[in-house]
C-alpha cells in the first residue's frame, strides 16, 4: 500500500481542462489529475515542463482550489519578467495539454476547517494564491470564526480574484476583505492605501485577541516586514505562518 508521501511524491499526468484570465498578467489553470491523492489549502505542487531537446524547467506553484472529492484542481500562475516556465503556462498551454505534476506538497502552511480559531491573513500580490484556497475551503465548510484578509496590490487591476473575494465577503459568515493600493488609487477607492504597516494592521483589527491562525504570503521583503510589524504588535511568532518568494516569483 502506497503512504501519503509516497502518493504525493509520484509524478502524475494532468490535463489543462480550464483556462481563464484573473488579470492582465494573471491567469488560472485547472487540470483534471487521476488519482489525485488530496490536498489541504495552503499546499503546492510542483510541475516539470520538458522541452523536445530535454531540457527540463521545474517549478512550484501553490494550489488555488479548495480540497474537492474529484480529480479537479487550480493553480494562479502571474507573468514573471524572463520566467520560462510561467512564460510557457500563460502563452503556450491550450486546453487538452497533458502536464507533469506532483504533489501536494507541503503540511507547515496548510490549514484545516477541522481546527478554526479564526483567522488572519496579510498577503502580497500574487501571495493571494494560497490564502484563496484557505478562503474558498473555509466557505464550502461553513466555518464562522471571524477572519480578516488583508491583501496589498500595486494597483486596482492587478487585483487578483477581486469579484470572488467581494463575493465572499458579502457572504455574512464573519470574513472580512480589505485591499491596499501602494501605487495610486482610482476616484472613489475606499480601501487603504499604501503599504502594510503596523499602523495599518491595528486599524484593519489585526490586534492579538483570542489564537487566531495567521497565514502571511508573499514576495520575501514583505512577508519579513508583516512578520515583524504582527510580532511588534503581539503576536506570538510562533503563530505566524509564512510562505515567500524570491526574485523569480515562480514558487507560489
């Protein structure tokens, strides 16, 4: 019998059943991946991508769908300047494309409706990946602990799954969305503005009341300031959660 490492480890063929746009430069891509053996929000895949020379790219991308009982699942995969792999997923792939993939991968950052204290989440751009997969999870289970996003993006367009998240928030069930803007915001914005700082976070209710689980996700920089700034208002850095990206932007 095959243990879950040993699942998760295998290569799988997946094939792109669904491609559509989240932004200008952003797009989601679902596969159809037999025997997939589960998943938890907060994890990632890997994908091989092999050339005709043999030239091979690998790259992890986090997994944007919630855990479903069928084979189905999504990744959000943001242009990255000179990225091969990210060039290729945007550009090239076409519905019906078969993709090396493995996974999940990944337990430190996943998060299980099983066990909700409440939430709060900081992400950064396309650091939103991971979190929406905790958001959509939370939803299907019903789960009514309070939970606060915070998400930082440069400008309004570059918001990804901005409708959904509105969705989600109008639901009444104890979420709470706010964007921040830091470069301009357009005639009658009401979120924030700017970058993620302390000040910011006390006023958005990002206090340390209660044990919440706090998930922070995005470029290196930022997630080590949010760190800080959470630490410095009194959050216990044991209950920060973070997950990060280098330069490349291609681990998600």
């Amino acid at each position: 019998m095959i243990d879950a490492a040993e699942a998760s480890a295998q290569w799988r063929i997946g094939t792109v059943t669904a491609i559509w746009s989240e932004t200008s430069a952003v797009k989601t891509i679902a596969f159809d991946v037999p025997d997939w053996p589960g998943h938890l929000p907060g994890q990632h895949l890997d994908i091989r991508l092999t050339a005709a020379d043999g030239y091979v790219a690998q790259r992890s991308y986090s997994i944007a769908s919630a855990p479903e009982r069928t084979n189905t699942i999504q990744i959000t995969v943001a242009a990255v300047p000179d990225g091969e792999a990210s060039e290729f997923l945007l550009e090239e792939l076409r519905i019906g494309d078969r993709i090396e993939l493995r996974g999940p991968i990944g337990r430190y950052f996943a998060w299980s409706p099983d066990h909700d204290h409440g939430l709060l989440l900081v992400a950064g751009g396309s650091g939103i990946v991971p979190l929406m997969a905790i958001l959509r999870t939370r939803a299907a289970a019903g789960a009514v602990e309070p939970a606060r996003l915070l998400y930082s993006s440069r400008t309004v367009d570059q918001i990804i799954y901005r409708d959904e998240l509105d969705t989600l928030a109008a639901r009444g069930d104890g979420l709470t969305v706010t964007q921040t803007l830091t470069r301009g915001a357009p005639p009658g914005w009401t979120g924030e503005r700017g970058r993620i700082g302390r000040i910011m976070l006390k006023r958005q209710g990002f206090a340390p009341d209660g044990r919440p689980d706090i998930y922070v996700c995005g470029p290196t920089a930022f997630v080590e300031t949010v760190a800080e700034h959470l630490t410095a208002i009194g959050h216990a850095p044991g209950r920060i959660r973070t997950e990060r990206f280098g330069p490349s932007g291609e681990f998600r």
